[in-house]
C-alpha cells in the first residue's frame, strides 16, 4: 500500500532526526549540567559571611549544669556501663564504628520512639524510603556523589549501576517528591523519617572522639515541602521546624544554644 510505504519512510525519517537530537541533547547536557553542579546553594540572609569566628550566639537555653567533681565523656560513661563499645571493633566493622548494648539500644529505640510519636502528633506525614538511591537524587539535594573524595559510599558499579548509600532520609524524601506534582491545597507538607545514615566521613585532620563523625547511625529527620506564593513559607516552617527542635531538646531536660 503507498500509504503504508510512506508512513514507514517517514518512521525512518523521525528515528534518524530522533539520534541525531539525541547526540545533540546528550552533547548540551555534558556542557551544562556539569557547570550547573558548580552552582553553590544559597544561603539565608541572616547567615554571617565567614568562618565558625563570625557566628552569632541567639539563645540560650536552661543553665548548664554545674559539678563539684570532673565530669566524664558519654563515651567514659558508656564503656564503664559497657552500654557503648567503641574499642576493639576494627577487625569487626572498621575504623568509626560502634555497638550499642542493653540500655544503650534501648536508650536510641526510646528516643526514636519519643520523637516520632511528637512529629506525628503534630501532623507529620511519617515515611520509609529507600536507602540505596541513584546519583541524580544526591546531585539534586547538593551533594556529588562523584567528589574526590567522596562524601557517600557507592556500591560495586559493576554490579549496580549508579547507586550510592545515602547519608540522611532527606535525600530519599526529596527523591520521592522528585518530579512529582503537588497540590497547592495540601501544602506544606511536613514528613518525619527514621533512618539508618552512611557516611563516608572523610579525614579532615584531626581524630573525632566518641560517636561523631561515625559511618553508619540513626537518625529522625524533619523534612518540608512548601508552597512560594508569597515567598516566606519556606522560611516559616524552617522556624517551626526549629520550635518542634527546642521542645524536645527542653522535654528531655538538655541545657542548650
């Protein structure tokens, strides 16, 4: 049938315009979205300009509590309760590691459970989300997966192609509303997360004490999408983020700035 030919030369037409556009698309997206990722994040602008020298002390919060005999680290205390072994794990888990046992455990479960049962009595939308996620989610939440060195760790390319530990459910969240349509009507949207967190925690030159700076821990994350209507909403639940914040830190009868 002519038609029929007609309709399959110009099938071959539109796929050979098709690879052509294609190279063309692949060739802009090398040239600018690797330039875009050089792009820094804005900043607040009540943030000071500079190092840790030039930050603002704006609020104490209870009184520091005051000993008349020295004070132990939580990591003093947590091996003498031998509720926290950080020693004698690097042929078992490796450098930054640790094991929480008995009140330990329980005391992370409690805090998690605290925390969680706060934010969903407030509205929050509670989550599970992956905690294998591939490199674009990472790039679009500001973090480069492929860094030297590298702040995530990624699994065997060989394997799995493009996957990388996240180091914060922020990242999966963010991944779940990635090009993804919300209504106006049911903004803000506020999500609570518990997560395990990776992170590669590259050597800055001075050796971390205790459980900071560690590969692998548990984390509650608060997490917001909102609307820029009148561009301030973004703001305003970044203050009532930081309210929820202060009022467990005071529940739990930490003195804090």
């Amino acid at each position: 049938l002519p038609e029929l030919a007609a309709l399959r030369e110009r099938g071959r037409s539109l796929r050979e315009q098709l690879r052509v556009l294609e190279a063309e698309e692949s060739d802009l997206e090398q040239r600018f979205y690797l330039g875009a990722l050089q792009l820094p994040n804005r900043t607040h602008p009540a943030v000071p300009v500079g190092d840790q020298s030039q930050a603002r002390l704006l609020e104490v919060v209870g009184e520091k509590p005051v000993f008349d005999f020295k004070p132990k680290g939580h990591l003093e205390l947590g091996e003498g309760l031998d509720i926290i072994r950080q020693k004698r794990l690097s042929h078992v888990s490796g450098h930054r590691s640790y094991s929480l046992c008995g009140a330990g455990a329980l005391l992370q479960h409690a805090l998690v459970t605290f925390t969680l049962r706060k934010l969903l009595g407030k509205g929050f939308l509670p989550m599970t989300v992956p905690d294998l996620l591939r490199g674009a989610v990472f790039e679009g939440c500001g973090v480069q997966p492929s860094a030297t060195p590298s702040p995530v760790y990624a699994i065997d390319p060989a394997r799995f192609e493009d996957l990388c530990l996240a180091g914060t459910s922020e990242v999966g969240i963010a991944g779940y509303f990635m090009d993804h349509a919300v209504r106006l009507q049911d903004l803000p949207i506020r999500v609570a997360c518990s997560s395990t967190c990776y992170r590669a925690e590259t050597d800055t030159g001075r050796e971390p004490w205790g459980l900071y700076r560690v590969h692998q821990f548990t984390k509650v994350e608060m997490f917001g999408v909102t609307a820029a209507e009148r561009g301030t909403e973004s703001e305003e639940l970044l203050d009532e983020f930081l309210g929820i914040q202060k009022e467990i830190f005071s529940e739990l009868g930490l003195h804090y700035r």
